[in-house]
C-alpha cells in the first residue's frame, strides 16, 4: 500500500537484493487487496517483489551445520 513518504517500488527492490549474503530466516510480503487494485498493479509488483524474495534466499548466508 503506498504510504506517503514510503518505499517505492525500485528501493522495495534494492532493500530485498540487498539481503544477499546475509543470514535471513524467511521473508513476507503484507497488505495485497485485490479489491482495492481493479487494474492488477499492486498484484503485479507484490507478484515481482516475491519473485525477486525467492531468487535472494538461495544466496542468503547460512549457519555453520544448518540443514538446506
């Protein structure tokens, strides 16, 4: 949901591909309604910022002995 003085879309973006490396546990992604959205733009870009979540995770630092 846009919030005024809130992330935009690119920063969204730089913050998740700025998490490799680094040891993460999980990740979500909040506040997606598609009745609020007729056009699909917020589904489209909560869609890519999942996306772009999923691709991090393999390269995220794991624990020493930790299972994958």
């Amino acid at each position: 949901t846009p919030e005024i003085g809130g992330l935009t879309p690119v920063q969204a973006l730089e913050i998740i591909r700025g998490c490799r490396g680094l040891n993460l546990v999980g990740a979500d992604l909040v506040e997606v309604s598609p009745p609020y959205d007729p056009q699909g733009n917020t589904a489209l870009l909560a869609a890519n910022l999942i996306y772009e979540i999923l691709c991090v995770m393999p390269g995220v630092a794991y624990r020493e002995g930790a299972e994958r």
